[in-house]
C-alpha cells in the first residue's frame, strides 16, 4: 500500500497553535466518526486537554451501525469524557449533544458563581481531523452557517472565535492529522472515510483492503447495494463487474476498475454503503 503519512506544513502550525490556544479554553469538544471512533481521534489532543472538560460527538452516526455506536457512548463515559452522537447535516441529535456540553460546562459555570461572576460564557475549544464534519456540526450547533463547510479535507485552514449562544463560545480549530500512523489500519480506515486528499490515495489498493474489511464485518453488503449479488466477490473481478456495470470503460472497451474503486469510496466517505462500524468496542486490535 502507498505510504499515506502526510503533514503538510499546515498541520505543524496549527499543531503548534492548538498548544497555545487551548489555554484560553474551558473545555474541549472532539468531533469523530461514528464508524472508527478510535482511527478517527488525534491521539495528540488527549496530552493537549490535560485538565479541561472533554465531550467526544461521534459525528455521522447515520452511517454507523446503531449497536455500536451506543457501546461506544458507554465506553468513553466510562473513561471519563461525556459523549453523545449525532447527524450534524439534519440535526439529528442535537439535543443529546447540547446537554453533553451543559453537563461538561457545569462545574465551570459553579466555580464562576461563587466566585460571583455570572453569565461569563463557556469557552470551548472544537477539534477533529479532516473530513469528521466538524464545520457542519458548528453550522448545526449555531443554526445558522457561521462555518465553511466541505466534503473533503483542509476546507478550515484558520481558527476563528464563534459566539454560538450565551452561554458558549466556540474556537475552530483546522482539522489536523497527526506525524506517524502507529499502524496500516489506522491509516487504511482514514483513508475509507476520506481523511487524505485524493491525490495521495491509490485506490485500488485501498477499495482491496476495505472489500477485505467489509467481507468480514457486513458480508455481502457491497454485492447488494451494487446490485452484483451471484458475481465473483474476489476484488478484481468485483471492481471488473462493477465497472462494466456503470459503463466505465478505458479506450478499447476495458473495464476502469480505478473509476470503479473511485466510485466505491466516494460511497463509503458518503455512508451509502449502508451503515457499518469498522471499529467494535469488544474489538482488542484497536487498544493497546
């Protein structure tokens, strides 16, 4: 597989501007996806957060298997952050997600009052990596688009203050990776959800490795929702039957299996696929 370790030099700096910034906060909201909840948290915020309320939002929980997604809530709770999970396009679980951010913002708001200041917001810091939905969710949170929103990664490049309501005050931050994936996984599942930019993906390779994936968790559920139930399920003749299928053709009539995996990814990046969680709870592999 190609070596999908980036930091553009963005990144470095905003690493760097996180550091300082996230002393002027109160708390930290991480956004990640529902289906890897741990490929999809910056292992650095955790150092970074050190003594700040924390609530994790497991973004596009549409997508995700609903099970799981509830055993996950269960398992940050239990290490200590307030969690809830949410469609940050429709809205869907808002509620959940606010009450997550008042509970977090409780004992801050009581030191405040004995200390007789009132009314002073929360100051919260958003984080999350490329492609989390992270500008949506802070455009769904205010009700109104104070945020650019983009699917794809590097759409927040600056940080900006934004006033939400009252009684909280946001910090965007960019979407940051981090220097050095421990692991292929970590970097094959980013990649499924549409972390790195396109360029630096070799396709075929990576729809392989997610056919792998998927045969194993959700078995025929590709087949299904490309109408290619009966075919030979092994890859080449997967991406093969799908591009003859749509009509992707190279001059001379051959199949563009390189379209066709182009097509599958978009598709998982898009939750079309179905909803699926590629990273379980009970699942050792994801944990040291």
């Amino acid at each position: 597989m190609a070596d999908l370790h980036w930091y553009p030099g963005h990144m470095t700096r905003a690493t760097r501007e996180m550091k300082e910034d996230i002393k002027l906060t109160d708390m930290v909201i991480e956004i990640i996806d529902a289906r890897i909840p741990v490929s999809s948290r910056n292992p650095d915020i955790d150092s970074m957060a050190q003594n700040k309320s924390r609530v994790v939002v497991l973004n596009k929980e549409d997508f995700a298997d609903p099970k799981a997604t509830e055993e996950w809530i269960s398992y940050f709770e239990e290490k200590g952050f307030i969690a809830a999970a949410m469609n940050a396009k429709t809205g869907n679980g808002m509620k959940a997600v606010k009450d997550a951010i008042a509970r977090a913002s409780a004992a801050k708001i009581e030191r405040d009052r004995k200390r007789g200041i009132l009314n002073r917001p929360v100051r919260a810091m958003i984080c999350g990596i490329p492609n989390v939905g992270k500008s949506t969710f802070i455009n769904a949170f205010a009700g109104r688009a104070v945020a650019k929103t983009g699917n794809k990664p590097g759409v927040t490049r600056g940080k900006q203050w934004i006033r939400l309501n009252k009684q909280v005050e946001l910090l965007d931050t960019p979407g940051i990776l981090w220097p050095k994936f421990d692991d292929k996984l970590t970097a094959l599942h980013l990649a499924f959800i549409g972390s790195f930019k396109d360029e630096i993906v070799e396709k075929v390779e990576v729809v392989t490795e997610l056919k792998e994936e998927m045969d194993k968790s959700y078995p025929g559920i590709l087949e299904k929702y490309y109408g290619l139930e009966g075919e030979n399920t092994e890859i080449s003749s997967f991406l093969t039957a799908l591009a003859n299928k749509r009509g992707f053709l190279l001059k001379g009539g051959e199949p563009d299996i390189t379209k066709a995996a182009s097509l599958v990814l978009d598709d998982m990046k898009n939750g079309r696929t179905g909803r699926i969680t590629l990273e379980k709870v009970n699942d050792g592999k994801f944990f040291k």
